[in-house]
C-alpha cells in the first residue's frame, strides 16, 4: 500500500499534463516556505539566542551568515547533479539535511555548534531551492508555467513577512530552540507531500557532469558572497582581501572553463542575452533593496518603536498581503504590455518604497511605514514573477535545476550585498549621529563607544545609566535617613543628573537610528533607482525578438489564459514536448 502511495511515473513519460500537478506546486511552495523563513525568522529570535549563549556581534553575525555561504555557493552545483540524477530525490534529500540541522540547532549551546547546524541547513536549502523551481518547470505545461511561478513567488514574499511572525509566536512561550525545531514537522510533512503528490523527473540526457566548473561555481560564489560577510562588518584585513582576490580570481577561471568546455554546468554565453541578463540583474537588485530594508526596519519596531518580536511579526503583514496582490496584477499585466513593462513598473515601485523610508525621523510611529511596507510588497509581486519566469525559460528541459540555481544565486547574492552595504551604511551613519547628538554631554567613559555598536546596545548603555541613578538615589534616601544631609544632596545630585544622562541618551539612539534609517533608505533607492534605468534598457520590449533567448510571446503566454484555450495549449505543448 505505501508502495502506491509513492508516485513514481516520471512526469517526462507522461502522455499528458500530470493532473495533481497543483497540489504537487502546494508541496514546492511549502518546501520554499521553510527554507526563506529560517532567515528572517532568526533577526527575531536573534536577541534571545544572543543572552542565552552569550553571543558576541560577531558570532551573530556567522550564525546569521554561516546559513547564507553554502546556500549561494553550492546551489549551482547540486542544481546541476539534481537535474541528472533526481530533482525529486534531491528536493527530499535537502529536506532530511535541512530538517536534520534543525534538529542540531535546537540542542547545541554554543556559538560554534549554532552556527555549523544553520551551515548544515543551508547545504540542505542548497539542495531544495533549485529543486522547488526545476521540478516546477518540468511539471507544468509551458501554458500554465507564469502562473505557477507566481505562486511560488509570492510564497517567497510570504515568507519573508511570516517569519518574524512565526518566530514572535513561538517567543512568547518558549526559547529561541523552538525557531529552529518549527522546522522538523513541516520538513516531515513536505517530506510525504514530495513522495506522495510530485512526480520523479530528471534531465533526458545522461552527459557527465561539469563538476570542475561546478566547483570553480562553489569557489568564487563562497569566496564573494565570505568577502561581502566579513569586509563591511568586521574590516578589510587580510580575510577580506584575500576573499575577494579568491573570488575575482575565481570567476575568471569559472567563465573561461565554461566558454571552452563542450558540455559546461552553465552556458555563461546566456548572459549576453537582455532578457536574461536583465531578469537576473532585476533579481539581484530587487532582493538587495527588499533584504536591506527588512534588516533596518525590523530592528527600528524591535528597539526604536518597542514591539515585541510578535507585534513586530504582525506589523510586516502588509508586505505579505501586499505582495500577494502585486503577483495577481503581474499575471493580468504581463501578457498585455510585456515584462519589460510589469518589471520596470515594480522596480519604479520598489524604489519609491525606500524614498518614501528616507522620510523616516524620530518622531514617526509605524503609521509612517505603512505605506512603504505595501508598496514595497506590490513592487515584488508585479517584478519578481516575470523575471524568474524569463529566467527559468532560457533554460531548455535537461537543464531546468540549472536555471532554477542561477535565479536563485541572483536572489541570495542580491540579499547578501543587501544587508552587507545598507547594513554597513546604517551602521556608520547611526554611529555618526550618536556622537552628534551626545556632543557635550556628560557620558561615563566608554558608554558612547558602547552604545555605538548597535541601537540595541545603544538602549543597553542608557538602561545601565538609568539603572545607576536608581541606586544613587537609594542610597541618597539611606543617607537622608542616617542624618548626613550633604552626602544624601551630593548623592541626590548625581542621581538627578544621571537619570537626566539615561533619558537624553535613550532619545539620542531613537533619533540617531531614525536619522539612519532615512539615510541608508535614500542611498537604497537611488541604488535601486539607477539599477531600474539598466534593467529598462537590458530587457527587450513586447514582441521585440532576441536571437537564442525565449520569445517573450512564449515566456508570457502562460501568464493568464483563458480556460476555454487552455485543453488546446496544452496539446500543442504535448506536442512540442513528446509528453
């Protein structure tokens, strides 16, 4: 009987569309869910981890970051060896992997074992992702592929929002263990839903794999995304700059291997195509500006605006919705004025979002990040779907995990260069201001250096002043009562003075933050601003052909057909496949 549960037809030897290929897309989606949400759900998570096992800035930074390097870096590769051997199989083996690190996540109790566990996992997220978009592309006819894809974006934006939601939930009643154990039970059931409900496939060709160009990928992908990490938070010494000379180094040797080799992991001739350059420069750019702002603006309701990790979950909802909405318009849009359009409209949006953050000053309560967080949300779901849906078309069937790694690799790199240069940038303009705004006032010596780390640590310094002058004024009052008044008023004195010190110190963080926030949010958009003007011109316009890359027609079709022609485009697809 278990047996039959397990499908096994491979949906290449199909004759027709596999009819629970919807339900097999709720499996896809799920997988995704998991793997986006162990990101954003640890910037919640992040303080009580750091109390519990005394984590210093730099522990949380690779307990953060040690997910993000084998992520990006072996994705090509595994997306590669998913495609030969079993997309299926490698979706489910990413899923054990991934469930597996959790599981080791939640019992470790140290910054070493937390950050080899979420290393772990992002080998299994390395597996699953270009999994969820290849066995996606194999599954669904060409006529329903847009829509799909939709779906599976507007997953990946769900996902952002929800896990600070799901995290927020779960601190409410237990430790920070429990964000990584959430992890198990849904990696169990997308484990049953990937046997049961998604059919085997694999590439039709049985050529030897291109693993020197596969790990040439790993080495300049590891080291680029190593020198992004360690350059912007920790300095450029000597690990930085030889990351970076790795890196430089090689992507050289990675583009020559592969224009010379006959059957290379990645034709990297695609790239002189617009559209395809184009989509995954959209990628890039788009998750730099959406993974830069979630950074700052999680912190800003967390510290500045005082919610708790729940409240703050919550408050992240309109992107979520937001983005659901800015995928259904993308699929209306798209096949009536042409991606070019639909992109360059999200990009115009994503940039207004973060012009409208410059705004920001420390007097703006969450009303003011309302609007922002929607039209960022709208600007994802209206871009994000037709690049991804033009990327994964360039890619012929034997090569779909392939295209399903470099859309994916755009989108972590982009993320990565996100928190990396806004991260930076809001961190050397929020030191900036402190020491501004604290110019000529009596801080404890070493306190403005303390409280320059981060607005945490800032409100950390000015807690510790306020706890001072309430032991000074205690001790002033046992003074009064022991009859020595001029020590008592000395006392009284100093107390006064430094609870003054701790309230001037709190307003000096909020503000300096704020001050920060809207700067970094202007330099984003501008950043975002001249890459939208790149993608306008890279990407072709409706109709307008491009030698070897996807007909537009082709890559849109699929975008919203009526159900009345949907029988007849999947027979011609039938046709054209041989399924």
């Amino acid at each position: 009987m278990a047996m039959r549960l397990i499908r096994t037809e491979p949906v290449e030897g199909m004759t027709r569309p596999y009819v629970r290929r919807w339900w097999a897309l709720l499996v896809l989606c799920l997988s995704l869910l998991i793997i986006v949400m162990a990101n954003t759900a640890l910037t919640v998570a992040a303080p009580d981890m750091t109390q519990d096992l005394g984590l210093s800035s730099a522990d949380l930074q690779w307990v953060i970051d040690g997910y993000t390097v084998p992520y990006a870096a072996l994705m090509l590769l595994l997306g590669a060896i998913g495609d030969k051997y079993s997309r299926r199989g490698a979706l489910v083996l990413g899923l054990v992997v991934f469930g597996a690190g959790s599981v080791a996540g939640s019992l470790v109790g140290s910054a070493t074992g937390v950050i080899a566990a979420r290393a772990v996992m992002g080998v299994g997220a390395a597996l699953i992702m270009p999994a969820t978009l290849s066995l996606l592309a194999a599954t669904f006819p060409r006529a329903e592929r847009a829509r799909a894809i939709t779906l599976w974006t507007a997953t990946a934006g769900l996902a952002i929002a929800a896990g600070p939601l799901v995290a927020g939930a779960l601190l409410e009643d237990h430790g920070w263990a429990s964000t990584f154990l959430i992890n198990v039970p849904i990696a169990v059931l997308a484990i049953v839903g990937a046997l049961v409900l998604v059919p085997p496939s694999k590439a039709g060709h049985h050529d030897r794999i291109d693993y020197v160009g596969g790990l040439l990928s790993v080495v300049w992908i590891a080291a680029l995304v190593y020198m992004i990490i360690e350059g912007p938070h920790f300095g450029w010494g000597v690990k930085a700059i030889t990351a970076a000379v790795a890196a430089g180094l090689g992507l050289v040797l990675f583009v020559v291997w592969e224009l010379r080799h006959p059957r290379p992991v990645l034709d990297v001739r695609r790239f002189t195509q617009r559209r395809f350059a184009g989509s995954n420069l959209a990628v890039a750019l788009f998750f730099l500006a959406v993974f830069g702002a979630f950074y700052y603006l999680t912190q800003h309701l967390q510290f500045v605006l005082g919610y708790d990790a729940l409240d703050t979950g919550l408050r992240m909802l309109p992107l979520a919705g937001a983005v659901f909405v800015g995928s259904a318009l993308t699929g209306y849009f798209t096949p009536r004025v042409g991606m070019k359009v639909t992109v360059t409209a999200g990009m115009v949006g994503g940039t207004a979002a973060l012009a409208l953050l410059s705004q920001v000053d420390s007097g703006s309560a969450y009303g003011t990040f309302v609007i922002p967080l929607v039209v960022l949300g709208l600007a994802i779901g209206l871009a994000l779907s037709p690049c991804t849906d033009a990327i994964m078309g360039a890619f012929p069937e034997a090569e779909l995990g392939v295209g399903g790694a470099v859309n994916d690799t755009s989108l972590e790199l982009g993320g990565s260069l996100g928190i990396a240069i806004l991260g930076s940038l809001l961190s050397t303009s929020y030191a900036s201001h402190l020491t501004d705004a604290t110019n000529g006032s009596k801080l404890p010596t070493g306190a403005l250096s303390s409280a320059q780390d981060s607005v945490g640590a800032g409100y950390q310094v000015a807690q510790a002043i306020g706890e001072r002058a309430q032991q000074l004024a205690a001790q002033a009052s046992q003074a009064a009562s022991a009859g020595k008044p001029e020590q008592a008023a000395e006392l009284k004195t100093q107390a006064t003075q430094l609870a003054q010190g701790a309230r001037q110190m709190a307003d000096a963080v909020g503000s300096s933050f704020s001050d920060a926030v809207a700067r970094t949010s202007l330099i984003g958009a501008v950043i975002l601003g001249v890459g939208t003007v790149l993608v306008a011109v890279l990407l072709p316009g409706k109709g307008q052909a491009e030698g070897a890359g996807a007909p537009e027609s082709v890559t849109e079709a699929g975008a919203d057909v009526p159900a009345e022609t949907s029988e007849s485009a999947e027979a011609s697809e039938l046709t054209r496949t041989g399924r």
